[in-house]
C-alpha cells in the first residue's frame, strides 16, 4: 500500500469537494452533449475527464469509496469508470454492501476478474458473496492450489466468526534462530505486510509455539535465540470463535494483530485490529439501523424499491402491534363513547410506559452484551427496577394527573390515570428485565427486537391498564 | 505491560467466573461472622481471600475492571479492597464512568495518589474529572514539570478533540543519523511503548519532518540515513483537531498510530489505535444509550436514586410531547363522542408515521454523519423519501382500511383511515429529510434527539390529520 500523501483532514476535503465538483461538472457536459454536439464542448470534456481520472488516482482507495458514496447514481457511475481497473478491486473492499452490489452490477465479468486479480484470498473472501456465480467460479481457476484453498476456507466461515475476519498475511518463523538471523531474514522482504507487530513462531508441521513481538525484536541483543525472546503463551484464537468475543479480547488487550490457530494448534492465519474495528463499526451501525427499523444499511441513493424493501418487514410487524393496540381501545369503546376524555389521556399512559421500558430494557441488553449482567443477577435487578419505576411513576403520574385535573376538572379520572401510569411504569420495569434475561436463559440473541417487543407490550398493556380502571371505577 | 498469560477468551472466563465465586464465598463469610465468631469460620476466611488477592493479581487489569462491574456494591468494595495498591491506577482507566465514581468515592486521599503514582500524563488526565479537587491539586505537586505541563495540556482538551485522545509516549530521531544508528539506539531501552509502529523524526526545534515506519527500518539497508527512508508527508493530527474526523482518518488509513502537532508544527503527543477504537466504541454506546433516552452510562448495580436521575430528563421530555399529542386529541372530544373507532384506530395512524419517519432520520443522519449526504442533496432526498412514503402509505393504508371495514363496515371511515396514513407517512418523510439537513445548516447536531422530535410531530400530526379529516368527512 501507498504511503499516505495529505496533510491533515481538512485538506482531504478540499481535494473531495474538488473531485465532486469535477463530476458535476462531466456530468453536465454528457447530459448536454446530447443537444448540440460541437467541437469545443469535446475538448472540454476530454479535459474535465483527464483531470479528474487523475486526481481520482492519487487518492487513497478509501478516499474513492467515500466520494462514490456521495454521488448520485449517474454521476457515481461516470467516475467509477474512470478508476484505473487495477484500483477497482481496493475500492470495491472499502465501499459500503450496498453500493458495492451496484458497482459490479455496472462491471463485465472480464472487469470483475480484473479487479479481482489484485486482491489476497481473505479479500476475495469478502467480495465474493456480491458477485455473480459463474465469475466466482472463474476467479477460482485462476489462482494458485494455496490461495484457491484458503479462499474456500475463508468462504466457509460464518460473518460472525473469526475465520471470516482474519487474513494470511504472517510472516513465519522458528524458535532455533538468532535474532539477527530474523533480521537478515526480514531485510529480504521489499515491504512487509500491514499491521505486522509480532512474527509467528511456528515447528515443522505448522503448530504454533510463540509470537515475537517486533519490540522485543527491536529492543533484544542479536545473539538471543527467538525462543529466548518469544512469549510462549499469546493470545490466540481458533477461527470458529465468536467474533464478538475476539473484538472484546482485542480492546480489553490493547492488540494490533493475533495469531489464529486450528483445531490441531497449527498457525491457520491472522486478526488484525483493522478487522475488528470494522467489525465493530459495523456492529454498530447494524444495531442503530435495526433499533430504528432498517434492514440494512441503505445505499442513501438508491431507487426507491430498494429503499421500500429494507423498511417493508419492520413497518409490517410495527403494524400488527398496532393493531393489537387498536383491538384493545376497541373492548373499551363503550367506555370511551361515556367518557371521551380517556381517548386524549391513553396515549399518555402508553408513552411513558414504553419509553420507561425502553430505558429498563436497553440497560439490561447492554448489560448481558458486556458481561456485566447474569441470569443470576435477575432478582436484584428486578428490585431496582420496580423501585425506579416506582419513583418515576409516583412523580409524573401525580404531575400528570394534576394537569388531568386542571383541564378536565375530574378528580377520580385524576386518581385513575395516576394509578395507571404508575401500574404501567411496573409493567415495563419486569418486561425490561424478564424479556432480555429470558432469551438469554433459552439461548436467544437477548438485543433482537427488544424494542419492538416492549414497546408493543406497554402500549396494549397501557390501554388495557388505564381503560380497564376507568370502566371499573368511574362509569 | 505484563505479557497475556491465557490461551483463549473461553479459559478466560473460566478464570473469572472463579474469581466471581470466591468473592461471593467471602462476601458470605464476612456476613456469617458478625453472628458467630468461631476461630474456624476466620481461617477460611483468611485462606479465601489469599486466593482471592493470589487470582486477582495474576489478572490482566481490564479483566478485572470487567470483574468489578459485574458485581453488586458490597462485593464489589470486598474485591477492590483485595487488589494491590500499585494496580488500582491501572484498572481506574479500565472501569466504566459510573464504576470508577464509585471505587475512587471508597477509596481516601492518600490512596488515590500511591494509584495515581504510576500512570503517565494522559492517563492522569482521564482519571482527574472524577477525582477530588483537593487531591488533583496535590497531584499536580508530585510531578515532574515536564509531566506537570503534559497533564496541564491534556487537561485543557474538550472530550471530543484529538488532544484528550492523545498520549505522549513516543520515541523521536533525527533524520541525519543512519538506520543502524536508529536500531542501537532504540536497543538501549528496555522496552518500547505499545503500539509503536514509526519513529517520529524531529528538528532541533522539535518540529515534526516526517515519520520512520518500524516495518521501512526493519527491511532497510542500515547504511541509508533516516531522511532517505521516512515519509515526509505522513498522516498528521492537530491537538485541536475533531475527534470524529481523527478515527475516520484512523479507519479509512488503517493506522496504528500518528503524529499530534501543535499549531507551529511542533510534535506534541501523538494518537494511537487503541484510544480511537476505545473513543468509537464510546461514541456508539453513548448513540444507542440516548436512543433509548438514557443520558449517560449506569453503574447496572448503582442505588434507584442514581438511576432515577439518569432517566428523569428524557421521561420529562417524552412527557410533554405526550401532553401536547393529547391535547390534540382534546380539541376533536366532539368528534369522537359521535364515532367512538376513531378513539381505536387513531394510535395506528401515529405509530406507522412514527416508524417510517424514524427510518428516514436515521438514515440521513447516518449519511451526514459518514460524509455522504451533503446540505445540496435535499431535494433529490426529499423526492425519494417522498417516494418510499408514497409506496408504503398506499400499500399499508390499504391493507389497514381493508382491516378497518371488515371490523367497523363502514367504507368512508376506510378511506379517511387510509388517507391519513398516506398523509402523515408524507409529513414523516419530510420532516425526516428537512430536520437533520437544516439542523447542519445553522450548524447544530443533526444526531441530538431527532428520533424524540419526529416522534412527536408524526404523534400529534397523525392524530390532527385523522381526527381532522374525519370531522371534516365524517360527521
């Protein structure tokens, strides 16, 4: 890779305000081109297009993929074609799924094999899903038996394991040397990989034995032999670990790179912290999205039937809660036709209720998520959470029922809606807590739709709750 | 930093789970002995907490930080009262914010500073915002006035510029002495920093020429000078610099560490891989937190009162557009007195508004956040939202209105229902795109709140629009 040729963040956004900028303009002379074709209008283009292919080559692969995110469709077409085709397959690594899948919906498949040519197995790996069948398996019989093995092997791991994170660039070495032979050894490389802190001590057949921390390299007398120097006892992962669990491990360590073995101990390929940080990007990106009711990540923009498929499901299942919702006004509907003042207070019994819930309910996830929290732990936390919601529902609900009572007068209506809220508020306080440690105790992704689900049982509970009341004590 | 002593993250909680049981084992003997004191009873208290201290010190510092938050308050200050003194500092820095109030409020002043007494400037500066006035002023009495000025300087960062991030463990050379020279040198330390993947090269003025990549010196001929070899144009922060453009800078690049210089060019400190991904992984937990209307991070075990606090300012926020979605629904009282299913159906027209306007909303503040979305986009944005409103409220209304007759039979009512799901889907879709994008234009945060505000506009403007048109159709 390139050495990094800017200064500082702010520069880089001249240099992509000028790159966007170029586009337009291109764009504006293809589109009016189409009128009147005359010679100078040509030139010009040839111009805009010869500046513009070149300012696109000295940016840095990442640089690219942010500037096609933030064009529109034809405009990011007109300059993905002017990427030199060697670059294509960096660019396409670092784009986000959704622009990518358009990108080599626009690419033959000769292009796509171009592109393909300059990426390692790990890489290939992470586009491969993306593109057509048959150009896979032409990829296939192009590369060497070594990388054809490691590209099925990559491919056979799941997104959430650490098989599909890690990469084979290790560089490998035995115990038995010197240090200074390690360091003849290194000066034969021209350049060596990414994110290489620490040399992988391996035996004849393969099995694992150390790691040299460059460091140590550095800061250790020649004459040391490596199994002097090497710690014998890394942290290390097998590819079927929990990427979850590896990310963690990373932090909590402070890592740059890590050995990952089979289930035999033999050194099987690497993780490096610029795979987990982009894990855990976009793991969290994911739980946004989902909290907010996207499927995925939108290409921001794509057609509009894309956009209506990733929003489809939540709003479906946010429909049928509603609806139960609805059915239970509707058992009370007599009792609202008696007093109508209830049909303007529910939906403040509801609201607070599933933000209370959400509140319980987000601690609790986040809880499991870090380990802090146990099934054990559930009587305790269930006793906090009554008492927050206690507190928080004696005190709005009295608020509230005193602004009940200003405008409609009524002051058993006051003492129903209060004795709601507060009912409902220890409604949501058990569902928090239940729901999550629940799932986990029955081996459930405890986070997965948790807002939805409490969000729904608060709202039916809560009309259920305040209607009910009032149909007993008031009519 | 001690080397990693375990294999795998499973053995690791093995480990930890031992130590959770021995201090719950302890925790019960301390409570037993007030009742009977039997010399038995002592000794295997005694011999608990020796393997206790014995585990506790053989654990890395963030697996202990892990350890604490996980237990509930009394045995939480059993454990940390077994930690050495010396590492207290150390797993201060590991420990979330509310955990880390809590220990230091158990611990006096003398043994805050024996804590502080092995930690560097930036790792100072951290800690100080929760430590006593007093004991800081005593702090800063301790140092040296190299590190007193580092501490001074750290200090007087906002959390979100690259100078709170930045630590000032990094090793300069010049750039006229040759590499073999660089590498005795650097032989001379006992060990180097963590995370030390280039030399930063330095005039007589201290100002920054360029960088010396570890992996350029490791396969570099000894004989070339420093000035041949480095990269004179490296990626480079200022101390004042946005936090949020450093880590994009730090993921696009894949770097492990980089140079902070001040406004002259002087090196000042520099920003490491494992302070930016400890800064996303806060960015995105404090994103997820306020989602769900939780202000800051809990303590999961803190007292009810703590917690009531945390939640308080969103429940009142929530509240009050609650009561305004109410009042709407107050002035249309008449209107559902004559057609009591208008009180049933009106929480769905709100709910889908809601949900198809959050959608919106965060996908164009995730845009504006990544870059991709610029002030100039909004019209070709608002004509998609407006589109996927379209598609969707047609699709959903119709579906809902079909529901709606078969329970109610009565078609104007249908279409009313349907009419207003079109319509507030639509006022969802703008309000979606025109909020963040004019949010950014006057300079604000585009992030801050915006599910609370669409919510409560798609609440009320749900309710006003079916109740209005039903009063206008209907009646």
């Amino acid at each position: 890779m390139p050495e990094m040729q800017r200064k500082s963040p702010e520069s880089l956004q001249d240099r992509l305000d000028q790159v966007l900028a170029l586009v337009r303009q291109l764009h504006a002379a293809e589109s009016a081109e189409q009128e009147d074709v005359d010679q100078v209008a040509d030139v010009l283009r040839e111009e805009v297009s010869r500046e513009l292919q070149q300012r696109l080559d000295e940016l840095h692969p990442a640089d690219v993929a942010v500037i096609l995110e933030s064009m529109p469709l034809e405009e990011r077409l007109l300059a993905w074609q002017l990427v030199r085709s060697e670059r294509d397959g960096d660019i396409l690594l670092e784009v986000s799924d959704a622009v990518r899948e358009m990108l080599i919906a626009d690419m033959d498949s000769h292009e796509i094999l171009a592109a393909a040519n300059n990426l390692d197995a790990d890489e290939l790996a992470d586009l491969a899903p993306d593109l057509p069948r048959d150009v896979v398996r032409e990829l296939m019989d192009t590369l060497d038996v070594n990388e054809r093995e490691r590209l099925k092997s990559a491919l056979s791991f799941a997104e959430d394991e650490v098989g599909a994170l890690m990469d084979f660039d290790m560089i490998t070495i035995r115990d038995d040397v010197t240090l200074e032979v390690v360091s003849r050894y290194l000066r034969r490389f021209d350049s060596l990989p990414d994110h290489n802190d620490k040399l992988f001590v391996i035996d004849a057949d393969g099995v694992l034995k150390g790691v040299l921390p460059i460091r140590k390299l550095l800061v250790s007398s020649p004459e040391m032999t490596v199994a002097e120097v090497m710690s014998d006892d890394p942290v290390l992962f097998r590819a079927s670990d929990d990427a979850d669990e590896a990310t963690q491990a990373f932090e909590r360590y402070d890592l740059i790179s890590a050995p990952v073995v089979d289930d035999d101990g033999r050194l099987f390929g690497r993780l490096t912290i610029d795979a987990v940080v982009d894990y855990i990007r976009e793991q969290s990106e994911a739980e946004v999205l989902s909290a907010a009711g996207l499927r995925e990540e939108e290409d921001i923009f794509s057609s509009v039937w894309k956009s209506v498929r990733n929003r489809w499901a939540w709003l479906a299942i946010n429909l049928c809660t509603a609806l139960v919702a609805s059915r239970v006004i509707g058992l009370f509907e007599g009792s609202i036709e008696q007093l109508v003042a209830l049909a303007a207070l529910m939906p403040i019994v509801a609201g607070i209720g599933g933000n209370s819930g959400n509140q319980t309910i987000t601690m609790i996830v986040r809880g499991i998520a870090t380990g802090q929290v146990q099934v054990a732990h559930g009587k305790r936390l269930l006793k906090k959470e009554i008492g927050v919601a206690l507190v928080n529902g004696l005190f709005w609900g009295f608020v509230l029922s005193l602004i009940a009572y200003l405008l409609y007068g009524n002051a058993p209506l006051s003492i129903v809606l209060m004795s709601a809220m507060v009912l409902n508020m220890l409604l949501a306080a058990m569902m928090g807590v239940c729901i999550p440690l629940l799932r986990v105790r029955f081996g459930r992704d405890p986070a997965l739709g948790s807002s939805v689900m409490i969000t729904s049982i608060t709202d039916s509970g809560g009309f259920f709750i305040f209607l009910g009341l009032a149909t007993i004590f008031l009519l």
